[in-house]
C-alpha cells in the first residue's frame, strides 16, 4: 500500500501525543514515589528561555490539530491553554487524538499539491504545498515539542527509555 498524506500524519500524530499522555501517568507515579508535588515537573525547562513541560504539550497539540485542519479545510477545536494539571494535559492529548482520528482520510489524502498559508506574528504567513507542509513543517515542529517534553521528564529523573518514546501507547 503506497504511503498518503493521510498515513504520513493521523496515525504518527496520534501515536506519539498518546506516547505523551502515558508519560505523563509515569511522571505523576514518579512524583508520587519521591514525595513532590507533579507541578514542579509541568513546569520544568531545560533552559531559562525556552517554554515549560505543559507548553509544550499544548504546542504539540497544536502542531497536531491545526496540521491536519488545515490540510483537510476543516476547523481545528480551540483550546483555551490553560492547563496546569497532569489530568487537564491528558484531557487535552485525548480531545486532540478524538479530532484528529475524526477528520476522515479523504479529507487528508490528495493534499500534497494544496496551497496552505500558516499564520505568523511578523504578518506575513509561511506559504507551502501540502506535502512540503506536512513534511517540513509540521512533522518537524510536532516531534521538537514531543521530544522536549521527553528531555525534560528524562531530566528531572522520571524513568522513560527509548522504548517509552517510541512505544508507550
């Protein structure tokens, strides 16, 4: 079976945003196990100027979400950000796997040629083809928060291996 834009996306995004939600579960018993309140982990980083734990996972929600939104045509659900729970994070990672495993595949799959503008602060929106988009943009930046998200638990001792990362749901 060839390879879709809608096999190349769904599929990985839900894999590795339910990857998370179990970490998650494992930072809390980790938390739990050394006697400190979970909170501090949601809001480590591995340097004083990049974004908390819990941003990235909204970002790489939003990664997620707003990928498949736009290849389809459709409207991502909104989000407020304002999680500050392990249990409002997992809300969050499951209300974004139930969209993204809702956009049908054919709403998906034929995209690669399709003109899709992303917004930016500066004004003037990043301009790509539906394959170049999913490839380079946001395949990338889904996999930088997750991973961050990783290194940061891995970092403040919360035992998760390569397996974890890669198999966890």
């Amino acid at each position: 079976m060839p390879i879709t834009m809608h096999s190349a996306s769904v599929p990985v995004f839900v894999k590795m945003l339910g990857n998370v939600s179990v970490w998650l579960d494992t930072a809390e018993a980790h938390a739990t196990a050394k006697k400190f309140d979970v909170a501090v982990l949601l809001s480590s980083r591995l340097a004083p100027d990049m974004l908390p734990l819990t941003r990235q996972i909204q970002i790489a929600c939003d990664s997620a979400k707003f990928g498949v939104a736009r290849l389809a045509g459709g409207d991502a659900p909104k989000f407020e950000d304002n999680e500050t729970t392990v249990a409002q994070l997992k809300a969050r990672l499951a209300s974004t796997i139930a969209y993204l495993q809702s956009v049908p595949a054919s709403a998906v799959d034929g995209t690669e040629d399709k003109d899709v503008e992303v917004p930016t602060r500066a004004g003037e929106p990043l301009k790509f083809k539906g394959e170049a988009y999913l490839k380079h943009f946001v395949l990338p930046n889904l996999f930088f928060h997750v991973t961050t998200v990783y290194a940061l638990l891995r970092h403040n001792g919360v035992e998760l291996g390569k397996r974890d990362f890669l198999n966890a749901s």
